[in-house]
C-alpha cells in the first residue's frame, strides 16, 4: 500500500488518479489533516499505514506571490522545507522508500554552447539565444541532475517559492532512499499552467509577444505517470528531471491560458530548461512537446492514453472514481 501525501493538491489529485488507474492500493492524506511537520506526528502516521512507498505531493495550496506575507511564507516553508523534511527522516528510521515531488523551478536559463564551450545563460529572452533556440537547438542543453541550482536562497535573487523548494530539497538530500522528481512548467489536458507561479497568459497577449519565455513543460498526467514508473521498474534512486522533452515557448503557445486565480501579483515566470537523459536512461520516454504546447503524438495529456511513446502495461485498466474511494475508504480502515 502507498501513502500519498497532500492527495489534496492539484498534483496529488493526479497521483490519486493514476494510482486507481493503475489499481494501486493507497492511503491519501491531507495535510490540513495532520501535521506532519511534527516528526512524532509523522512517524505515527507511517508506524499505524506501514506503507511500502511514501509519495509526497504537498504543497501551499496557493500560487505563491511575488511578495508573500508572513503567513504565506510560513505556509510555504511547511509544505516546502518542514514536511519533506520530516518524511524524509521518518522514512529512513522505517526504511520506507518515498518520493518527493519537486520543481525545476529552482534553475533559471540554460546552457548554451559557445566557441569557448558551454556556457550558462540565464536570460533567454535575448535575441541571439531565442534565435538560437529556435534555429539551432543543438546548442542548447538544460541543466542536468547534478548541476547545483541557481535560482535559490543560495543563489539570489530568486522568488520566495523556488528558494523554499530548494531549501527543502537541501533538507532531504541523501536521507534514506528516495526518488526527488522535478517537474517542469505543470500543464492540464486544457494547456493551462497549474499551481504555478506566474501572470496570466492569454491567447490575445501570446499573439502579440506581450510574452515571451522558454521553459521545460510536463503535462501532469504524464509526469505522475512516470514518477510510479521509476519505482515500478525500482529505478536508481535520486533526483530526475520528469519533463516532456522538447522546449515551450510561451510567445508562441496560443494554447497556453491562464494560472489558478492570484489575487495579489504572482512572482513572475522565469525561463528554465532541463535535461532529461537520465530519466530517458531508465528506459522511460515522455511524449514530445512541442513549441506551442501541442504534444507531437496528437494525443491530449489526459484521459486513456497511454502517458509515453511506449506503453506500459501499468497504464493498462479503466478505475474511475468510485474505485479510488473504495481503495482510500479500505486503507483508511487500516488506521483504526
């Protein structure tokens, strides 16, 4: 039986339904439901489920601010830094296996290749590197797992959220044995930007190229679908970079609307591109996406697809939601 952690969120919604479709017996858990900052508190939730793989899915549950106020910080830092934190140790004393679900948000740029080699260029947006990107892009790699980021506490400036998930990863390095899955740019079925920092982006202001940024993108879908399939397959464990290859262009993605609702000014959308070769290495190949956020197999993100170029038996099975409930009511019992 998995534990899933922060079910509540838009990413642990999604972990919930492909852990059905997959028929995979899970607990889900909020975290408005227990604090798991509290390392007693988390080792008593793991001791009465005794799962066999720990996902963490948590997060703020808001689009974070350019300017957050203390309570969002606080809010922030708990979900970020305090509960993968506790997971982690909690995780290691059982010698449970977990995953953490991050963000390559914690990198800015990319690497560019120049006459006197690789170099990191952190704005994107200049005219000779998007012409580069768009005509050349062999000379363009993202940052790999074993680069350091550069957009954190560490490495300023850089928005409150993405310093927090950096520090969170910082907190967890190397503690038990676990997956940390960074994702890109989070994407629905619909194109629309999930859970994530950033203005709006509406199709009148991607036609005028009031917009412009490059970043990593994954459909969501496919990225908690290849998340279970590292563990699956029992995958080396550490960090991935879970992304739909390909880069997304904003100025050009007329299919890219709108974030959940900010009602004060979210932190700005910085361009970001990673490498996915590790992840390609295990044998898991994401759908290509392309400049305007059109995945190349034609496919959507979501439904009955099969999530990769090459499909799983895993992916294989109809669960809705009915069968969810069942297997969460079932596991729950397991708590009493």
């Amino acid at each position: 039986m998995y534990l899933l952690i922060g079910a509540d969120t838009p990413l642990g919604q999604a972990f919930c339904l492909e852990l059905t479709r997959r028929r995979t017996s899970f607990l889900p858990v909020s975290l408005a439901d227990h604090n798991l900052a509290d390392l007693h508190a988390a080792y008593e939730l793991l001791r009465k489920s005794r799962p066999s793989f720990v996902i963490n899915a948590s997060g703020p549950g808001f689009v974070a601010p350019a300017a957050p106020g203390e309570e969002q910080k606080q809010a922030i830092l708990y979900s970020r830094v305090l509960v993968p934190q506790s997971i982690a140790q909690v995780c290691k004393m059982r010698n449970v296996p977990w995953l953490h679900a991050s963000s390559g948000r914690i990198f800015q740029g990319a690497k560019v290749l120049q006459q006197q080699g690789w170099i990191t260029e952190l704005d994107l947006e200049r005219p000779w590197v998007a012409r580069l990107i768009e005509s050349q892009p062999d000379r363009i790699c993202g940052f790999a797992e074993t680069d350091e980021p550069n957009h954190s506490f560490l490495c300023p400036p850089c928005d409150f959220d993405s310093g927090a998930v950096a520090l969170g990863e910082q907190a967890t390095h190397d503690v038990g044995n676990s997956y940390v899955c960074r994702h890109g740019m989070l994407l629905d079925n619909r194109h629309r930007l999930i859970e994530l920092p950033g203005p709006p982006v509406d199709d009148e202001s991607a036609r005028s190229g009031s917009v412009s940024c490059y970043v990593s993108a994954s459909y969501v879908s496919d990225y908690v679908a290849a998340c279970l399939e590292l563990r699956k397959r029992r995958a080396p464990y550490g960090a991935y970079h879970v992304i739909n290859p390909g880069i997304l262009n904003l100025n050009r993605g007329a299919n890219v609307r709108g974030v959940v609702a900010c009602e004060e000014q979210p932190a700005p959308i910085r361009s970001f591109i990673l490498d996915d070769a590790k992840l390609r290495a295990t044998g898991i190949v994401m759908r290509r996406i392309g400049p305007g956020g059109v995945l190349m197999t034609g496919k959507p993100a979501l439904g009955t697809e099969p999530a990769f170029e090459h499909s799983f038996d895993s992916h294989v099975g109809d669960g809705d939601v009915g069968e969810e409930l069942e297997m969460s009511a079932t596991s729950r019992a397991r708590l009493s």
